[in-house]
C-alpha cells in the first residue's frame, strides 16, 4: 500500500520537556491509524508539526512522498484541537474561507453541512452554536473538498454520548469511503472501535506501535490447571512459542510469543499424558495491555 | 493575490466592529476638518481680545492649500488612531479565535497569510486616501469656486503622503498587534505609546529646539504624522517665522517607511520561527 505519512525521528522540546522524542511511524493509504496516549503524551504537539504549525527541533517527516508544504495541507482535512472559526460568521462564510484557502470549489458545502446535521442553521453564526455543534462543523469543514487524509485530535473530546455517537458516525462513513484517517485520542475504546492501526505515545516516546488484532493477540495468555502441576509445568514448557508463566491458586497462566489455540495445547498437553482439569484462554482487553505498556515503561 | 484579497474581504464583510470602528473613523475625520477652521479663528478671537493690532481671521479650505490641510488634520494622532485599531483588531482576532493556525492547516502559506494582512492594509489606505481626497475636492469647491487656477499643484503630494502615513502606521499597529497577540493588551500599549509616551518623550526632546523643524525627530509616531508638517495658514509664517513645505520630502516619508519595512521583516522572522 501507498505510504501516506512517513515520520522519523521527530523530536520537539519545550524547555526541558521532551514533548516528543525520537518518533517514527509510517501510515498507509486507507488506515485508520491511532496515536493513543494519555494528556500530555504529545499527540497534539506531533500532529502540529505534521501540520506546520510547530516547527520540529529533529527529524523530518513527508506527506504523500513529497517534503511538506501548503499543497500537502491542502489534501488533507483537520480537526485540531478546538474548533476554530470566526464567532461572527455563520457557517457557510467560515466554510467558504476553508474551501478557498483549499482551492477547493464550494459545491461541497451543502453537502458536509448535511453530513454533519448543520444543515438548518446554516445562516447562523459560529457563536450560537452549541459545543457540539462547533465540533461537527470543524469536522465538516475538515471533510471539505474530499480530503485524502483526515486528521482528528480528539474529536469526541468534551462531547455528550449523542455527539460522541455522531462524530464517530461520520468518521465511520469517510473511513469506509477509503480515506486515511490519523487519529489522536486518550481514549482507549475509541481507538479500539475506530483504528486499525496503532501507536501509543508516553511523554513523547513511541511505547508501541501495530495492528490493533495484533495487539490483542499477542497480549493473550491461557490459564491451565491438572492434578500433576509438575508434569504439567515441565510439559508446558516444551510448547512451541512458550514464553513464561506464572503459579497462582493451583493454577498456572501461561504466556506465549504467538497465536496459539486452546486445541492445540490440549491435544499437546494429552499426548504428553497431562489430564487438564482447567483450561481457559484469556483475551485481555486493549485498556489492560495499554495499561501494562505504560507501567512496564516507567 | 486576488484570492489572498477575497478571502479577507469574507473576514470583514459581516464584521460589525469593524464597520462601526470604520464609519466612526470617517465621522471623527469629517468632524476634525470641518471643525478645524472654526476652532483656529476662535483661537485668533481669544489672542485678538489681548493684542492692540487685531489679527486676521484665516481660511484654510481654497485651492490649493486645502489638500495640504487636509492632509494635516487628517493625520493627526486622535483620528489616525482608528484606522489603527481596526488593524489591531484585525490581526489579535487572528489569534484570539486561533484562525491562523487553522488557516495554515489549511493550506495557507504562513507568508501568504501575511501578505494577505498587509494587502488589506494597502487597500484600507488606498480606499480612506481616495474618500479624503474626494471630501478635500468637494470642501475645495465650496469654499473657492471656480475662479481658482491653482487646483491640483498641493493635491498629489500631500494626499501621497497622508497614504503613507496610513499605510505606515497601520503597519506599526499590525506590528503590535502581532508581536502582542491579545486584543486589549495591544490596543491599551497601541493607544497609550501613539498618544501620551510619545508626545512627551517629542516634546522633551523637542524643547530645546522649538519651532526649528529642520530638527527631525526620529520617533516612529511622530515621523508618520509630520509628513505634512503643518496647516498652510499664511499667518503662521509671519508669527512664527515657518517655513511652510509645499510638498512632502522624500527623505521625510523614507522614514516611516524604513520603520514598517523593519516591522515587516521582524513579522516575517518571527511567523517563521514561532510556534502557532
């Protein structure tokens, strides 16, 4: 697949803070791609310089192949941060300016603003708008003339679970269009339900980076018991793929460096003589690995 | 160009504030010049109830002085304040509402969106020096007739330079209003260093030498309203012994302009190196 975004070794400071440091990452023609940290892990900071809003200290980063410049902006659609429009404009004024400052024709805007529920209050300005409303119009202006990558900083952030669902609504449909979406949140289950490809940042270094299924799968351990624990260990460990495990309540959790199957192991353990009492195959959640990378990174 | 220019026109279209700010420029504008000629001869009536020869009283609106006068009430530091503001206003609400930097999300240049400030800028000045010289023409009219000759001799320079002194210090305030960010602080530094600061660091540095204008004084408020110097009133030569100009220096405007073209280029640095 086309490389979209290609970033290596970013780095920005701010006084004594390294922000982000020594970040490289690679994004792909129709990903979805989550950059998940918690506050202050730098996602919004290396988006702005994706962005050329932050200049970068180290390191170099290129749109759609090419070094970065305003033609490259001009492809892609954002949401950073707030919202930011004039208060004193209505919608489709504040949406004309985005659309010619894109070269972008206007025929678009109807369309967005339907897109986005905004349609009625078109006329209206920005500064009646309620908070979720000004988050669906920066979503709608970043949908404007058909971008190839969608960037959202957090666009759930604040809202209600009804302008939750909304957003993640939209971003659904232009995902299923083919667009590429890069995606900043704190919040795991949004990058779950979203993604399929993610990052996790932890003041500003790349803890990890994959396929979210992945993720999941290596993140597995199975949990066996037998009435010969010590047949069973010694077994075990002949498995392919055995990594470690450990020994609690009679029971013994095994982690593993690949996908494996609880048939596999049983007909294993069986031809071995081991008789398993207890055999369940543990899937952890994203929010419990996500949890581990950071306090095993301390 | 055109594009950069369409877009700032959508900015300000439906921005009341600035409408309000613009039509109050042109009220107090108005006001001050045709005040001007009534307050001067109530000044010439106090000096004249203590003085054994009366003076004259003095006209200052016929062909050609009228342009030059004009100019000069048009520059003063109480009227040229607005045009002023509005540009403050302008660029702080930039960074107030953060629509600079989604204007560089977007896919404007940082220097496209610079040029585009200073593009509104030129055409303000282009449009007020065009309203001035049109009122100036009308006053003119009225108050000579048409058996003047002499109508257009003053007109080009003295409205040339009352278009550089707005374009320059429109600039100054853009400068400000950059470098500051915020709306309040901007205006309140503006307005206090355009207004008191300056006029009295220029009338300590001025004192020893009054009434000596070939002593320039090279504060950068002061260099944009003494293009035109002083009214064209006749009178003042003889009192005073003046010398009044009859066109605006090279030299004096190259002054201001050196000034903004300095501010221009700290803007530039800084947009470059700033974050947004």
């Amino acid at each position: 697949m086309e490389i979209i975004l290609n970033v290596e070794n970013l780095s920005k400071s701010f006084g004594k803070i390294k922000a982000v440091n020594q970040l490289s990452f690679e994004v792909r023609k129709g990903q979805v791609y989550g950059i998940l940290g918690p506050n202050g892990s730098g996602k919004t900071t290396t988006l702005s310089m994706l962005l050329d809003l932050i200049p970068p200290d180290k390191g170099e980063f290129s749109w759609f192949g090419q070094p970065p410049s305003k033609e490259s902006r001009k492809r892609i659609g954002s949401v950073i941060e707030s919202p930011n429009f004039f208060p004193y404009l209505d919608a489709v004024t504040n949406l004309e300016i985005v659309a010619d400052i894109k070269d972008k024709p206007y025929d678009d805007i109807p369309e967005v603003l339907q897109l986005s529920g905004l349609y009625e209050r078109r006329f209206s300005k920005f500064r009646t708008y309620s908070f979720g409303m000004r988050q669906r119009l920066a979503v709608a202006s970043a949908l404007l003339g058909k971008p190839e990558v969608l960037i959202l900083d957090e666009p759930t952030n604040g809202l209600d679970p009804q302008g939750i669902a909304q957003i993640r609504e939209i971003i659904s449909l232009v995902a299923s269009r083919g667009t590429t979406i890069l995606l900043a949140s704190h919040l795991l289950d949004e990058v779950q339900k979203i993604c399929n490809y993610v990052l996790v940042l932890r003041k500003g270094i790349m803890l990890f980076s994959g396929n979210v299924k992945e993720v999941l799968a290596v993140s597995d351990f199975i949990e066996l018991s037998s009435s010969d624990m010590q047949g069973l260990i010694a077994a075990v460990r002949e498995f392919p793929g055995f990594s470690s495990f450990n020994e609690t309540d009679g029971l013994i959790q095994v982690h593993f460096s690949k996908v494996v199957n609880t048939a596999e192991i049983n007909t294993f353990l069986y031809q071995k003589g081991i008789l398993l009492s207890h055999l369940v195959d543990k899937k952890r959640s994203l929010e419990q690995h996500f949890l581990e990378l950071l306090q095993d990174n301390p | 160009m055109i594009k950069l220019l369409n877009i700032e026109f959508k900015k300000i279209r439906t921005y009341k504030v600035f409408w309000i700010l613009t039509g109050l420029y042109f009220v107090f504008l108005a006001a001050g010049i045709l005040l001007a000629e009534f307050m001067i001869n109530h000044m010439v009536n106090d000096i004249n109830k203590r003085m054994p020869i009366p003076l004259p009283h003095v006209a200052i609106y016929y062909f050609p002085d009228v342009w030059q006068n004009v100019a000069f009430f048009a520059s003063i530091r109480y009227v040229l304040i607005f045009p002023a503001i509005i540009m403050i206003i302008l660029i702080t609400n930039e960074f107030t509402y953060k629509t600079i930097r989604q204007n560089v999300i977007n896919g404007m240049s940082k220097t496209e969106f610079l040029v585009s400030k200073l593009l509104i800028i030129l055409l303000m000045a282009m449009v007020m020096t065009l309203v001035l010289a049109a009122g100036a023409f009308l006053i003119g009219l009225s108050h000579s007739g048409f058996s003047e000759v002499d109508f257009f001799s003053k007109g080009v320079p003295f409205m040339a330079g009352f278009f550089i002194s707005l374009i320059c210090y429109m600039v100054y305030a853009f400068f400000c209003g950059f470098m500051m960010r915020n709306t309040g602080l901007a205006i309140a530094i503006f307005t206090l260093y355009s207004l008191i600061i300056e006029p009295v660091v220029y009338f300590f540095l001025r004192a020893p030498f009054m009434f000596n204008n070939s002593i320039y004084t090279y504060l950068p408020v002061n260099t944009v309203i003494r293009l035109t110097e002083y009214p064209a009133i006749p009178m003042l030569k003889k009192i005073m012994g003046l010398n009044l100009q009859d066109h605006v220096s090279f030299v004096a405007c190259m002054i201001p302009i050196t000034y903004a073209a300095v501010m221009i280029g700290i803007v530039f640095l800084v947009m470059k190196r700033k974050d947004l």
